[in-house]
C-alpha cells in the first residue's frame, strides 16, 4: 500500500507550478475593481519596519490566527508551539522569526520592486531576478521587468497586489518539510514531503499550490497524501494579514499579503492543480500504479511525462497570448474580457475555498484535457517519449496551433482558458472585496 501511494505521488510530481505569470492573470480583475483602482497611492515600507511597528499586536493576532487554522481549516498540520512569533524587540532576527510563526521559506528575499506588465515602461531602476528569487533557476523571471521601489516611494495598490500575486512562485514555499534538506524544514511540522519530487528545486512547493478536495473515498484510501494539501492555508493566513495589515494602518503590506493571497485563489483555476491526473478516471489512475507494482513501469512512466507536457503547454499558451494582448493593448481581447468585473461579485465565505473555488476548475479539467489532445499537435500532448519543455518552440506556439487545428481550433483552445480566468475573476474579486469589507468595517467601528 505504502508503493502504490508513492506512485500516485509521482503522477503529479511535475506540476507544481500554475499559471506562469500571475501578474497576467490578475491585473485586469484588479483594474476593473473601483476600490483597488482608485485606492490612494500608498507609502512603501520594508518588512523589517511593518514587523517592528506591531510586534506586540502581531504576537497575539498570530496566536490567535494559529488556533482558528486549527479549528477551520479541512486539514491542518498545527504549527509548533516553539516557533510562536514573540516580540522582543530585536530588529536582527525579526524576519526570521515572522517566516518561522507563518512557515515559510525564512530565506525570502521580499524585497521592494514592482513586476511590470508586457510592454508596460518605467523610469524606476531595475532590480535583478537573483535579487526577487531565492530559486537558482528563475528563467521565468528573465523575461519580465522587474524596477526597485525605496522606503518612502508611493506605489498604487493595483501595482502593489499585481505583483505580489507572483510572489509565492519566487520560492516562498520552497524546502518546507523534514525531508527538503533544510533546517526549517525539519522544524515547521508539516511532515515529510507528500507528493511532488523533494530532489526538483521548485518540486517542494507543490503541496501549498495544489489542493485535492474532490477526489474518490477509493483514491482517498489508497492515497492518503491527498489530503496533505496547504493552499487552503496559505490563502486563509494572507487573507487574515492584510486584514491586520490594513486594521494597523499599514497599508502597503495590506495590499502586498493580499496579492500573495491570490496567488493561491489563482492556481485554483487550473485544473492540473485540482485534480492529480486530468483526462484519467480513478480507476485509470490506479493502473498504471498497480501495473508499476507487477514489474511493467511503463505505463507509470508515460502517464508522468504526459501530463507534464499538458500542464506545461497550457501555460505556455495561455502566457503568450495574453502577453501580446497586454503588449497590444487589446483590451477586447477574450482572455482580457474575461478578468474584466462588470458586476458585483459573490460573497466570500471560508468555506468556499473547498466547496466552490476548486470545485469549478475540477469539473473543468476533463474538458481541458480533451481540448489540447485535439488543438495541439500530437507530439506535444499524446507522445509520452516528447519532454515537449525541451522542444524550445514557447514562442512560435500560437502559430502552431493555428497550423494544427485552424482557426475554429485556436478559438476553442483561448475559450476554454477564458472559461477557466473567468472563474477567477469571479474567487478573486469575491477575496478582495471579503478583505476590502473587514477593512471597512473596522473603520466603522473606530
């Protein structure tokens, strides 16, 4: 039993990363919502000086956030009562004891810049990969602009949040459990790794970016990882900050824990990141484990690569459609269209995460499956012998789909993504308003 739930773990060993770019998924949701659009220009400020100035505040909000994940959330490691944030007035360790009391990478770089859009210009310096990233290989960072910003700047918060949506893909939940080779990881209480590949870089921060909530009592039983999931987590705990962030008038870091937040709400709409293994059933899945366990691994093997190659060339398309609308301004651009709000959103309840978020992309995610077998070629999504990310054709891969299925092809594969960003737009602004409110709320109250 123990094998065969190895084996599950390795049919999603390889996607641990959602949409490429966040800042494309979100900006225009953002920019269609009034209260972030016309949000007075705030004043920057860096972690250290945020941390500082509530320390005694944030020692009991966090105490008090750590006892409602473990009385809320679906499935919750509990936070060890020895990386409690205590205040104490030393500024030389205050970072390192905030990314102890959340569990996160205590090597995050958080610095102060701003992640353009394509073909968006600024005069402000720009600021290197190396300086954002704690990952050695950002090659997904290379190709966007990246400016510094200074304590004491102004910065809107539609920029502010747009950026920090990338930021968990910077390496926030990189190294995080007893077998990541780490010291924080043997320390945060999350376990050994349950799935992904702990020997790939960024394969450690699958699980707070994938959550399997819908899956079959049988695939439960036989793969209890499954359920040792944290983006359910992730998007409570940053919700709660910028709440507090907002409610101690620091308004910077309110919209900066917002975007983080829906870094998570936004993996949620791909469904390779609900769903283990989209385009198989259950018992499909279970094959290939079981064929593994009586010595004939191909089809373990096949499956894997497989769905690599779907989840990747999703992205791929997705992000260079969307980087030429942003880059042409094209506004009626579907996939634009889709992120744009033009009614008021669903309210956000804590349950949603669960019961409505990944719910929608899970119901999706066959569709999706179906969708690229017939738009792209074969090669790309059908031939387990192509490692298609060593195919070196990212750039020339709208063309290709065009060639491959026509126009009524290209038109169906950016209708089904549209589906998906559509449903984002809907999680993400019902998560900014949910905060927006306790903001208001709290200002009532004052």
């Amino acid at each position: 039993m123990r094998t065969l739930c190895f084996l599950l773990s390795l049919l999603i060993s390889a996607q641990a990363f959602s949409w490429s770019n966040h800042t494309l998924v979100t900006h225009q949701m953002l920019a269609t919502l009034p209260p972030v659009r016309d949000a007075a220009p705030v004043t920057v400020e860096s972690l250290e000086s945020f941390l500082l100035a509530n320390e005694e505040a944030l020692e009991a909000f966090l105490d008090q956030q750590e006892q409602w994940m473990q009385e809320n959330l679906w499935h919750y490691a509990p936070r060890p009562q020895d990386l409690a944030f205590r205040a104490s007035g030393s500024k030389d360790d205050i970072r390192t004891r905030f990314a102890h009391a959340i569990r996160v990478n205590p090597n995050t770089k958080w610095p102060l810049y701003l992640q353009l859009l394509p073909g968006e210009k600024r005069l402000s310096p720009p600021i290197k990969p190396q300086s954002v990233s704690t990952l050695k290989n950002f090659d997904h960072l290379v190709s966007v602009q990246l400016v510094q910003l200074q304590p004491g700047d102004k910065a809107s918060a539609i920029d502010i949040v747009t950026t920090a949506t990338d930021e968990p893909d910077h390496g926030l939940d990189i190294g995080l459990f007893t077998d990541s080779n780490t010291d924080y990881g043997k320390i945060y209480g999350f376990g050994k790794q349950p799935f992904g590949n702990p020997n790939l870089e960024y394969g450690t921060q699958a699980p707070f970016h994938m959550g399997f909530y819908h899956e079959s009592s049988v695939l439960y039983a036989l793969g209890g990882f499954l359920k040792q999931t944290y983006p359910e987590y992730r998007i409570q705990s940053f919700k709660q900050l910028s709440e507090f962030a907002f409610s101690q008038g620091h308004d910077y870091w309110g919209w900066r824990f917002m975007g983080w937040g829906l870094h998570y709400l936004s993996d949620f709409s791909n469904p390779y990141h609900v769903m283990p293994v989209p385009g198989n059933n259950t018992m499909a899945t279970l094959w290939v484990g079981l064929m593994n366990l009586v010595g004939f691994p191909q089809g373990q093997k096949e499956a894997i690569q497989l769905a690599s190659n779907r989840h990747t060339v999703l992205e791929d398309f997705q992000s260079q459609v969307m980087s030429q609308a942003y880059a042409e301004k094209n506004q009626q651009h579907p996939t634009i269209q889709a992120l744009t709000r033009q009614t008021t959103a669903r309210v956000y309840k804590d349950d949603h995460i669960v019961t409505v978020i990944s719910r929608q992309a899970y119901d999706k995610a066959h569709d999706i499956h179906e969708v690229l077998e017939q738009t792209m070629p074969e090669h790309y999504v059908d031939d387990p012998m192509v490692e298609y990310s060593e195919l070196n054709t990212r750039s020339s891969l709208q063309a290709t789909v065009l060639k491959t299925s026509g126009e009524d092809g290209y038109n169906r594969l950016i209708a089904v993504i549209t589906d998906l960003l559509g449903g984002f737009s809907e999680n993400g602004a019902s998560y900014v308003e949910a905060i927006l409110s306790a903001q208001n709320d709290q200002a009532r109250l004052d």
